[in-house]
C-alpha cells in the first residue's frame, strides 16, 4: 500500500497511468473540454462520468464531441449534471484530486492530485464512480448536445454557469417506466408492420457490440416514447415471471385494422440475461417486489436507480 501527493506533472501522469492500464477504468470528472479525449486516454468499456448539462455543453466546459471521440472506441459515457468530483481510478491505483480535463488544467491552472493504492480507498473509489452510471449517452444524445455547444468566450478560461434546477446531491435520471408483458402473438396482419420497424430500429441502433434489438408490442394508446427507458416484466405460460434490463425505445411503429391498434416499441437492450422478478427484487430491497408487479413510470428515484445498475453489479 502507498499514497503520494502529485503536484507537479500532474497530466502528464494522469495520462500515463491512463495509457497504462491493462483494463476497463473508471472516472467520474465534472468537466470534459477540447483535447480531453487525448490527456484521457481511456481503454474500451472503461466508464466516464462527466457533467454533460446543457449549462456545461453551452459555455463549453463539456465538449461532446470529446466524449464522442472516446464513446466510438467503446467507452461508455454518462452524465451526472450536478457532479463536481475529480476521480480517476486505473486497476489498483486511484486518483483523487482537482483536475477537470482540460487544457487549461494541464497547462495553466496549479492542480494536486493523491494518488493510492490502499485497497479500501481504491474500492471505495470504484463504487463511487460505479453507483453515478446511471444516465448513459448515446451517440444520438451527444450528437444533440453538440448543436448546443459553445467554446468558452475567454481562451482557457471557464463562463460561470447559471445555476441548474438540479437537486443538490441527485443524479438526473433518465423515464424509466416499467412494460407489464404477457406471452402471446401479434395480430394478423400486422406482420409486415412489425418487420419494416424492426428495420428501421436496427440502422437507428447506437451500441451495436453490446446491445441487441428487442420488440414488444401495446394495444391501445402507447405511453411509451422514443428515448424512454422501459423494463420489460414478461410473465410466461408457467407463471414465472422475468425481467428484462433496461433498455431505451428506439422506434415505434404503428399499426390499425379497424378498431384494433397496436403499436410496437423497438428497444436496445445490453447484452445481458434475464432475471427472475423474485430474484431480482431481494437484491433492490424493501417493495421492490410490489412496484415491479405495476406498469407505469418509476417515479421512486432510489428504486430507478438500482433497476438501471442493477445489471452492471
């Protein structure tokens, strides 16, 4: 076990370290700037948590077109809009200091850094960066927010953002709404419907190595929407009932024969199994078990949270 206190080359190991790792890492910084995705050199399928609110990305303390550049070679970026941390954890060693990733803190700005490889400090540090994945950007999200982005107004220095309606301390979490499902087949005649919006939710696909397309279908007025996040609870023949993760709507597709409606909603779901509802209930605790036998969006902000990590324990 060994801690040090960095003060001087502060990127420069940041980076190394950062090139070095032989796996997934994990970071959690509030600020992404131009030329981030180079002093940050993550590894794919590590996880970055950053501020990606439209007050960062308008006076450009986040640039998504940074994070796009990581999210293309298989990194996973979140956004935690009220985040202020600075943490870096690269396999057994953790980073806890000051520095965003900028160019202003690599070549400007004084920053320490106390760098460790306590076991406890470097688990504590993990679970930390861990428990804040929970919004994942899509390309198509940070495409959006590209459109918003500007450059700082002074070169190397920060625009003070308005302050955000963001709860002190809460993550801002995606809808997610929970699918009551029954086993069963399409109507008749719908079958040509349902294949045409299978196609056009494979090309809108934006995680094609982790994710698979999956389709079920709604009769009568849909609640769901394009970018919802649902959790399909799907009850089979025997009784048993399982549950799917989350995955977000890609597409809907509509279909009407006199006064039969139905709509099939296309989501992209991780690369992950099934569990079952009981199973899967003990491990998110007290009323679990109730909520997850309702449809309807999850408003228990503590509850939504375990469902979208609960697949990435």
């Amino acid at each position: 076990m060994s801690s040090e206190l960095i003060t001087k080359s502060v990127w420069k190991e940041l980076t190394r370290a950062a090139k070095k790792s032989r796996r997934a890492s994990l970071a959690a910084v509030a600020y992404f700037g131009r030329g981030a995705s180079k002093l940050l050199p993550l590894r794919p399928k590590s996880r970055l948590v950053v501020d990606a609110g439209e007050a960062a990305v308008k006076s450009g303390q986040t640039c998504p077109a940074e994070l796009l550049k990581l999210q293309k070679i298989g990194v996973r970026i979140f956004s935690a809009p009220n985040l202020h941390a600075k943490l870096f954890v690269f396999g057994q060693r953790a980073f806890i200091g000051s520095t965003n990733v900028s160019n202003r803190s690599a070549n400007m700005l004084i920053e320490a850094l106390l760098a460790t490889t306590d076991a406890e400090a470097v688990k504590a540090a993990r679970t930390f960066a861990k428990d804040l994945c929970v919004h994942e950007l899509g390309p198509d999200a940070l495409q959006m927010l590209q459109l918003i982005y500007r450059p700082p107004r002074v070169p190397g220095n920060r625009a003070t953002p308005r302050r955000s309606r963001v709860t002190k301390n809460r993550i801002e979490l995606p809808k997610l709404r929970i699918a009551q499902l029954t086993e069963g087949f399409i109507p008749d005649g719908s079958e040509s419907a349902q294949e045409s919006g299978e196609r056009a939710a494979i090309s809108k696909r934006q995680h094609r190595r982790t994710h698979e397309v999956q389709d079920f279908w709604w009769t009568g007025n849909c609640p769901f929407r394009v970018r919802d996040t649902v959790v399909q609870v799907l009850k089979e023949e025997d009784g048993r009932k399982f549950v799917s993760p989350p995955g977000n709507v890609l597409h809907l597709r509509h279909w009407r024969r006199g006064r039969k409606r139905v709509t099939f909603v296309y989501l992209e779901v991780p690369n992950r199994r099934r569990v079952l509802l009981g199973r899967l209930a003990k491990q998110l605790g007290y009323g679990a078990k109730k909520r997850l036998g309702k449809g309807g969006q999850v408003r228990d902000a503590d509850l939504a949270k375990k469902l979208l990590t609960a697949w990435d324990r």
